[in-house]
C-alpha cells in the first residue's frame, strides 16, 4: 500500500479528492510533503527530480513575486499584470512537464495577503476558465494569508474565497497565527511575539466555518514559525502545542479521528528534525520549504563559478591556452544545471526528514 494507491491520477498535477486522499494518506502514515517554492522551469525542474528520485508525491508552489519573476521581470505588475501571468504561465509549464517524472505534483500558491488578493482573483478566475474546458482547476489549491487582519475578518473572507473554490474541489490553505520575518516583500520582523502563537479555540472556529463550505481545506496554525534562517535559539518553535489543536476541535466535534485537522508548517527552513517530527506527528501534512533551496541553489552556482573563474573570465583564453575558446564552461546550461543539482540535493533531505522518501 503507497500513495498511488489511493490517487486516481498517479502521476502528472492532482487535483480535488486526489489531493484530499493524498493529505489523508499523509496524515494517516505520519509524513509531510515538502512544498518547494519555484520561480523559474529550472527550480521546479530541480524539486520535480529531487520527487522522482525518492519516489515522492512533491509540492511546487509560486508566490506573488515568485510569480512576477516567471513572468520575467521586464512585464508590469501594476494591477498584480506580471504576477497573474506568470502563476498561470508557471501552472501551465508544470501540467506540460510534471508527467514526464511519474510522480503526483500538487500546484499550489503561496502566502497571498489582502492586499494581494487582486492577484487571487485573476488566478482564480484563470481556475475557473480552465475548469469550464477541462472539468478541474489551473491549479490545485491557494493559500489565503489574511492572518494579520483581525480573525473574524480573516475567517469570513477565507470562507468566502472557500466557497468559491468548492464547486472547482479545489483546496484552500489558510494561515491563523502570523509567521514571523521576513519573504518575498511580506515583513512580520515587528510583530508581537504573542501574535506568533495560535490559540485551540481560533483553530476551531475556523474549521467550524470552513467545514461547513467543503472538507478541501488546511490551517496554517502559528507555533512560532518565523520565515529564513537564523541563529539556533534565536527562534523558539513549540510544535508540540499542534497536537493540543488537534485534541480541541476532536473533541468539539466528537470525532472518531485523533487528528480531524490537515495542519501546514510554514517557515520549515531552519527547523531541527525533532520540530519536524513533533509536528508531523501532530497531523501536519504540508511544510514550507524555501529559504534553505534558494541557498542550496546558489551553493551549486557559486563552487562552479569559483572553480571555473579563470574559464569564465572570458569567452577565449584560459589556464590552457590564450586561444583555447571557453563556451562549454560559460553555456548557461552548464552551470544553472550546477545549482539544479545542489538544490535538488536539498531537497531529497527534506523527503527523507519529512519521512516523505519512498511512499509511494
């Protein structure tokens, strides 16, 4: 028994009861699936080999200004324009590709902020597009960050962005408890440390909301999470206080289950295997994972540039002669594939700290 067997799409992008049946799967055989964040075919292509090699189900995610990015940087974002395009580009590119790695990828959207939510509604109704021809969504499930607005706000706007996916069965992430620090231009470095540590009782009224609307839906819950890496002991995360969410809203609801909610650990990059256990244990089933591959990406890069200066220098003359020419050092598929490696090396770590490797 593996994740396959319980997908009816087993390879390319999951969508609907598939991805509901794949966080159930998770939930059930305490594993959680990394989500990568990618902002370019190179970066998503890493994350997809990393999956395949470790017979993994794989999360790609885009956000806002990763979006922008894979639109290219020369496009507008006035009125969310690069940001909308590039998701929808981004979606398009990994339903062509993902296939081609016989493993299930779910296509998901990172944090989007109430000012953001321009962006939101042109993917959505991207969604809604594509669905009308294919019968499902661009993609798999969003997430709605309206955690620094008050919680009532944030409730009722997530719900009514829920009951806009429903008909799609398209899934709905939403974050309760802020994350702290700092990514993609979101900065929560000054936020009350209290703010960073999500009560049982918000928890349930979320789900006492959303579950009314549809069962596609996970709760970013705050248990100190702060985005980046920093200096051990600087950060202090209690995921142990997951499972007291987990044992609240069971016994509000007189559930038959000991983990009714699917929990996401956001700001994962850092984190010590302990942490990850602990929560993973707790029925999370999602971690965010970002900070980590930007660098692993670049440590690729960054060796080969520093072992090869002398062949990069210029495009005729190196250590092996004046006239001996130097395109096969500098060739961008060369040394980008260099930091596709590193990356994808990175993320295999997480599959085997996520007890992700092999499931399926």
């Amino acid at each position: 028994m593996g994740v396959l067997d319980v997908l009816t799409r087993k390879k390319g992008v999951i969508v609907g009861d598939d991805v509901l049946n794949l966080f159930r799967y998770a939930r059930e055989h305490e594993f959680a699936i990394p989500a990568i964040n990618v902002t370019s075919s190179s970066t998503a292509v890493a994350a997809l080999e990393a999956a395949r090699d470790s017979k993994s189900p794989i999360i790609l995610q885009v956000s806002q200004g990763g979006a922008a990015y894979f639109a290219g940087k020369g496009v507008s974002n006035t009125d969310q324009f690069a940001s909308i395009n590039g998701a929808i580009a981004a979606a398009q590119y990994i339903r062509a590709i993902a296939p081609a790695y016989d493993i299930p990828v779910v296509l998901h959207t990172d944090h989007c902020a109430k000012k953001l939510l321009p962006w939101l509604d042109g993917m959505l109704a991207a969604d809604e597009k594509y669905f009308a021809e294919h019968g499902e969504p661009l993609f798999s499930s969003h997430m709605i960050d309206l955690s620094e607005e008050p919680k009532e706000e944030n409730i009722a706007i997530t719900k009514k962005y829920a009951q806009r996916a429903a008909p799609m069965k398209q899934w709905v992430e939403m974050e309760i408890g802020i994350t702290g620090g700092e990514e993609d231009g979101v900065d929560n470095t000054g936020v009350d440390n209290a703010a960073l540590y999500t009560q049982p009782e918000d928890i349930y009224e979320v789900y006492a909301a959303l579950s009314l609307v549809s069962p596609y839906f996970s709760i970013a819950a705050g248990f100190g999470n702060v985005h980046g890496v920093y200096k051990p002991g600087n950060v202090k995360l209690h995921p142990e206080l997951l499972a007291k969410h987990q044992a609240y809203t069971k016994d509000k609801i007189n559930s038959s289950e000991s983990k009714p909610l699917f929990l996401v650990f956001h700001g994962g990059s850092g984190s010590t295997k302990q942490e990850f256990k602990t929560a993973i244990n707790s029925g999370v089933v999602k971690v965010n994972l970002d900070t980590d591959l930007q660098y692993a990406y670049l440590c690729g890069i960054r060796d080969y540039m520093l072992k090869k200066k002398d062949y990069v220098m210029s495009q005729v003359g190196n250590p092996e002669g004046e006239d001996k020419p130097n395109k096969k050092y500098f060739d961008p598929r060369v040394w980008v594939r260099e930091g596709e490696k590193t990356m994808s090396t990175r993320v295999k770590e997480a599959l085997v700290d996520f007890n992700t490797a092999n499931q399926l």
